[in-house]
C-alpha cells in the first residue's frame, strides 16, 4: 500500500467539515424551533436530511452536539465583544458587556449546554473546543477591563463578571430584572465601576 494522498486526505477533511457544519445549522433551526433543552439527535438528522446513524460520527451523543452549538455561539460572543470594544463609545467593559447580554439573554444554548458538561472535566473533542472558546471569551472581557489577567486574582475578577453576566442575561430574559425595578444599563454601569481599572 502507498503513501495516503494528501490532495484525497484533504478533501475529506473539508467534506467531513461542511458535514459537520450543516449538522450543526440543522441543530440550530431545531433548537430555535424546538428549543435548546428538547433537541434530539433523530430530530437534527431528520432537518438534516442524514440517517440517525450518520449522526454519530460527529457526535458521540447529545450532549457533544450541544457544547458544540455553544461553542459556536461562545466565539459569536467572543467576536461581538471585541466589535462592539472596537466601536468605541462607552467603556470597554460597559461595551464588551452590553454586546455579550444581547446575545446571553436571547440564546437557550448555553443554558442547555450547562446540563450537558460533565460533573468532572473529561477530554471529549466538544468539550476542549467548548473550554477554549470560554477562556477566549473571558480573554476578552479580561482586555475590557483593562487590567491584565496575569494574577490569580485578576482572573477571579473576570469570572465574577461573567458569572454577573450570565446571571444578568437570565434575569433580564425572565423578566425579573425589570420585576426588581433596574434596568440591564443601571447593573452594567455598577459592573463596570467596580471592575475597570
């Protein structure tokens, strides 16, 4: 037997990628439609138009398809912070906050894809890409600051304004923000006073 092709190898490595990206598209029109929490993996193959089966050998289980959506949706996070950063206008924190509650509060993928990681960190494919795109993220809210995250500290620091934020996007989507009497504005205001240098 000779040598692998690398031109064959190749276009199955792009092949296998648009596979998983239209796997992933399909899960999205599902999960908007259906909900995050009541995606299944017949229901994505179905919109996809592949065999249940096909399914899993991008995906080991729901779970894995699940972090894989919010992985996406994290670097759409990460991307729409560093814009609006970019834009200028109100502080980096208040900026970098203000975009990523947009998206945290009109997105049911994150609050799905909590159920789906594991009790102890495991080494699934998912998994790593999903815990990269976080620290990504939180490496944008850490620049926002404008405080280095090169202390323990520094880095509690950005995780406690995450932490608010994703609390934040839950209580504004629920309406309990506004039942409480403040506004998204007011609490980002108070967060960036307390963590912008």
């Amino acid at each position: 037997m000779g040598e692998p092709n690398p031109i064959r190898s190749e276009r199955r490595a792009r092949t296998r990628d648009a596979s998983r990206a239209a796997i992933l598209d399909s899960a999205r029109r599902v999960a908007a439609r259906d909900g995050a929490r009541n995606l299944s993996l017949r229901g994505v193959a179905a919109e996809a138009g592949y065999a249940p089966a096909a399914l899993y050998g991008y995906f080991a289980n729901k779970d894995e398809l699940l972090l894989a959506l919010a992985a996406d949706d994290l670097q759409s996070l990460s991307r729409a912070m560093r814009d609006a950063v970019a834009s200028g206008g109100s502080g980096k924190l208040t900026a970098a906050s203000s975009a990523a509650l947009v998206l945290l509060r009109d997105n049911e993928t994150f609050a799905a894809a909590q159920g789906a990681l594991p009790q102890e960190a495991g080494s699934s494919e998912a998994e790593r890409l999903f815990n990269g795109r976080m620290i990504a993220a939180l490496k944008v809210l850490a620049d926002a600051t404008g405080q280095p995250a090169n202390s323990r500290d520094a880095q509690r620091d950005v995780v406690l304004v995450a932490a608010a934020l994703t609390g934040l996007a839950m209580l504004a989507r629920s309406g309990r923000l506004n039942a409480l009497g403040f506004t998204p504005e007011e609490i980002l205001a108070r967060l960036d006073g307390r963590f912008t240098s």
